[in-house]
C-alpha cells in the first residue's frame, strides 16, 4: 500500500522544558512531601509532583523552586537533584518532546495551597506514602531516590 504525500508529511516537532519537584517537611515525627491532584480528559483526579514551563532568563533551578511554591504554597530550598524525566505526547497538531528536570526541596515556609488555576487538590503525604499516591511510574523512581537524598544531606 502507497501512501499519499500528505499522509507522510511530518509532523512538527516541538521541544518543552519545564521544572518543579517535591517539596518535603520534615518538622513533625513523620516527614511529609506535598503532591498536586489535576482532573485527566476522563475527570479523575490524578496526584503528581508540582511542575512548570521554564520563564524567560530564568534557571531551571529558580523554575523549579518558583513552580513549586505556585502550585503548592509553600515556598523551598533544593537541597538535591531528583532527576529529569521526558516523554513525548501529541497537542495541537504538533509531536511534542517535553523534558522536565525535578529536584528534591526542603519547606522554608508558606501554606499548602490549591490556589493555582492548574491545580485541583493539593496535599501532604507522609514520604514512605507518596510513591503509592503517584499516577505516573516516572514520578514514583524518582521518588525512591528521596530517602537517599536525605541521607547525604542530612
């Protein structure tokens, strides 16, 4: 079978950088780390860890930490890097190739918040409970390299 010259035509390829990552409280006996609920196209809420388009002259380390503080309230410091994840996906006609780099942040303030437009639900999870909570496989390796982060930090 042939195809014809527009059904081989390419599609346009675009490139995404976007930052965030896991903001974690170790105030109380049992650490916790905030997590963001957005609805899919079906209507389910789906928790995964805040994350955002890097802004012009921006870091991607200052992205991250800003993403962050938007979509959860609460304001970080990066004490490690969690990893970078990326994955293709199609959106207005175009094959898009989204890199998002993560990082591991320790609270320094604010209060948990779903304000942000993005966000459904936003909520702190006990550490040892997040990879369960997470919708995304991705997510939830770069998750397990938490308590190992801590540990050189600590």
């Amino acid at each position: 079978m042939t195809r014809s010259p527009s059904s081989r035509a390419r599609l346009r390829r675009v490139d995404e950088t976007s930052a965030g990552g896991l903001v974690i409280d170790e105030s109380s006996d049992q650490p916790v780390g905030a997590v963001i609920g957005r609805h899919d196209r079906r209507g389910r809420l789906l928790w995964s860890l805040p994350k955002g388009h890097i802004e012009p002259g921006e870091s991607v380390e200052q992205a991250a930490v800003r993403e962050v503080a938007e979509e959860t309230g609460i304001t970080g410091r990066i004490v490690g890097r969690l990893g970078t994840i990326d994955f293709w996906f199609m959106a207005d006609g175009h094959r898009v190739h989204k890199t998002v780099h993560h990082y591991l942040l320790r609270a320094e303030g604010g209060e948990l918040s779903d304000a942000d437009v993005e966000v459904a639900a936003v909520a702190w999870v006990p550490l040892d409970e997040i990879a369960t909570r997470l919708a995304y496989d991705d997510e939830r390796a770069l998750v397990a390299r938490v308590p190992g982060l801590l540990a050189e930090t600590a």
